[in-house]
C-alpha cells in the first residue's frame, strides 16, 4: 500500500478527471465557438453531454468495480478517456465535439467513481472524511490551475492543445495507476450479482434515506456549482467585460475557498459529528444563493455577486467531503455501486442545471443565480426531511 500522502495524491489526481476536463476548456469557450461556426447556447451543450456522460458512466463502472476489483475498470476508463480526449482535440463541428464529450466523460468518471469506492475500502467514516478531504485538496487545485493552464496552451498553440494535453494526462495517470496503486477489493469480496441484483442494490440505495439524505444535501448543492460552471464564462467575460486572465484568477479564487473548507473540515471532524457539521455548512449555500440572487437583480452589483459566488463554491469544500463520506460509510460491501449511484446523481443534476442554465439564457446573470440558489435551498432541504 502506498504510504498515506501518496494515496491520497493518486485518488485525488484520479478524482480530478471531472474539474480538469471542465475547467481547462473554459477560457476558451468564444474562441472554440468561432473554429466550429457555432453560438454560445451550443457550447453550453458540449458541457451538459460531458455532465450526463459522468452522470450514465458512473452507473456503470460501480457494479464492474464491485464485480472485477478496482484496477481493471479503472484502466479501461483511462484509455477510453484518452482516445476521446484526441479525438475531441480534432474535432471540425460542434455536433462532434459535443459527442465525443459525452465519451470523454464515460472515460474519466472511471477515476472519480473509483476513488471513492478506495476510500471505502481502506477507511470508516471519519477517517475517511479526513482521506476525502486530503482528495478535496488535490482536486481543489484542479480548478485553480485547469483555467491558467488552458488559458496558456489557448495563447500558445490553440483551443486543440487543450485536449492533447488531457490526452497526455490521462496516460500519465494510466501508468500511475499501474506502478502505484494497489488492488484494494480482496477476490474474496467481490459481488457477482445478475442485472436484477444490480439493479437490487440501487434500489435498496435509492429506498435508504441514511443513505439518500446526505446525497441529496451533496448533489444539489453542487448542482449550483455545475450551473456556475456553465454559466460564468458568458457572465464575467461576456456580461461584466473580465479578460480570459482575470477570469482565471476569479475562478481559482472560488477554488482555493474550496480547497481552504476542506482542509477546515478534515481538522474539525476530529471534535465533531459529521451530521453536525454537515446541517451548519448547509446553510451556507442558501445564504449565499439568496445574496447572489439580489445581486443579480441589481442590489449590491458585481461585488456582491463575487462575494457570493466564493461562498457558494467554498462551502462545497466542507459539504461534498462531509455528504460522501456520511452515504458510503453505511454501504461497505456495495460501496463500488454507491459510489456509483452518488456521482451519478451529482453528476446527473449537474446535468440539469446547465442544461437548465442554457433554456433561461437571457443575456443576464439572472438564470445562473436562480439555478444557484435553488440547488443551496433544494440540498438543504433534501437533509432536513429524509435524515
């Protein structure tokens, strides 16, 4: 086994499919727009295929990770990954990149299923917020470099030296994979279940409300960060007049507030309840969802709405660690298929809320504030009620 900082470092580079694939495209969404002769609407769809790709992947890759272990499925979805990062980097249309976006995640949700379900297998709830946490650190600086990097490889060499570069860091992470991390799902363990007892398990998931509680609090919630994603590129660049530069900066501002939740979290569930920790930071979102939703109306302008934007995007560093390890802890011997099951309905929601971030598109910050503030309300609600 790996020492404990280098397993931590692999699950979290592993867990960063997802930011990394997003975030590093996103400075160059107007530029991609007019390669491929395409409009700002359309561009948002080649994001909502990457959501419901994670969203159907992940579905599928729990049960193989309970079935076959942990490395194989892991392996195939790297190379699945990597051959649609290339692809995507010679995309002429719209419409093609849009699907070859969709493969591009069922590659890399192998990674982000995958390492929560390692988490599981070598640690109990608390320990395992801690190891979350620590993974909550590597995939925070995701976000703070993807938009530098791609802002970068954008003024150098293209928008398709984007994809290449995720190509390569697929297969970087490939050979990771195979010289460092173990088989953590002993032979003895694995399930053999039939379609019906797949689909058996997810039931009994879905019927959990242990279980569907903190889900549901965690996948709302950051189906508000997913709305912000799709949405500020036009906002800040477009709507208040930010350069690519500055864009960056702002987006890896809200992403060291991430980082910095995390780190707060994995100290103070050493002193209390997870449970506990999880109803306070709920509230968070709503406030903040509230505020940006004022400023998007016209009370307190471009301040507030950068205010807000940091404390919605921070808090996801204590609720998403908090909400996932809370639902896996209970499901050790389905915890492939749980695993599954919550990044399918985070990413399944994130889905939603960009594709429902495009249909309000109105030339204001308004859709993207309401989006925002429903997932804080809905993810509060959601864990009031069913825990």
């Amino acid at each position: 086994m790996p020492s404990h900082a280098r397993f931590a470092l692999i699950l979290g580079a592993l867990a960063a499919f997802g930011p990394l694939s997003i975030d590093t495209y996103l400075p160059a969404f107007p530029q991609i727009a007019a390669a491929l002769g395409t409009d700002p609407a359309r561009m948002q769809a080649t994001l909502a295929s990457y959501f419901a790709g994670l969203a159907i992947g992940q579905s599928c890759y729990g049960p193989a990770a309970d079935r076959w272990g942990r490395r194989g499925p892991l392996l195939a979805g790297l190379v699945i990954y990597a051959i649609a990062s290339a692809a995507c980097a010679v995309a002429t249309s719209v419409e093609a990149l849009i699907v070859l976006r969709f493969f591009q995640a069922l590659g890399g949700c192998a990674g982000m299923v995958i390492s929560r379900a390692v988490v599981r297998d070598v640690a109990e709830e608390r320990e395992a917020v801690r190891l979350m946490s620590q993974l909550m650190l590597v995939m925070g600086v995701a976000p703070i470099l993807a938009p530098l990097l791609g802002g970068t490889l954008l003024s150098a060499f293209g928008w398709h030296a984007i994809f290449w570069a995720l190509c390569l860091y697929a297969l970087v992470m490939l050979a990771v994979m195979l010289r460092f991390l173990p088989e953590t799902l002993p032979i003895e363990r694995r399930r053999h279940d039939s379609l019906a007892g797949i689909l058996g398990v997810y039931l009994m998931l879905l019927r959990d409300r242990r279980f569907m509680g903190p889900v549901l609090a965690g996948s709302l919630t950051l189906g508000g960060m997913f709305a912000y994603i799709a949405a500020s590129p036009f906002v800040l660049i477009e709507l208040y007049g930010f350069p690519p530069g500055q864009f960056a900066i702002i987006f890896g501002s809200n992403a060291a507030g991430l980082i910095l939740m995390s780190q707060v979290t994995a100290r103070l569930v050493r002193r209390f309840e997870p449970a506990r920790m999880l109803r306070a930071a709920l509230y968070v979102p709503v406030a903040a969802g509230l505020l940006l939703l004022a400023s998007a109306l016209g009370i307190g302008g471009l301040p507030a709405m950068l205010v807000a934007l940091f404390f919605a995007i921070g808090s996801l560093g204590m609720i998403l660690p908090l909400s996932s390890a809370m639902a896996m802890s209970l499901h050790g011997r389905n915890a492939g298929s749980a695993s599954a099951l919550l990044g399918t309905l985070q990413f399944g929601l994130g889905a939603v809320a960009g594709v429902a971030t495009g249909l309000l598109h109105d030339g204001t910050a308004l859709p993207m504030a309401v989006v925002v503030a429903g997932g804080g309300i809905g993810g509060f609600l959601a864990f009031r009620l069913l825990r």
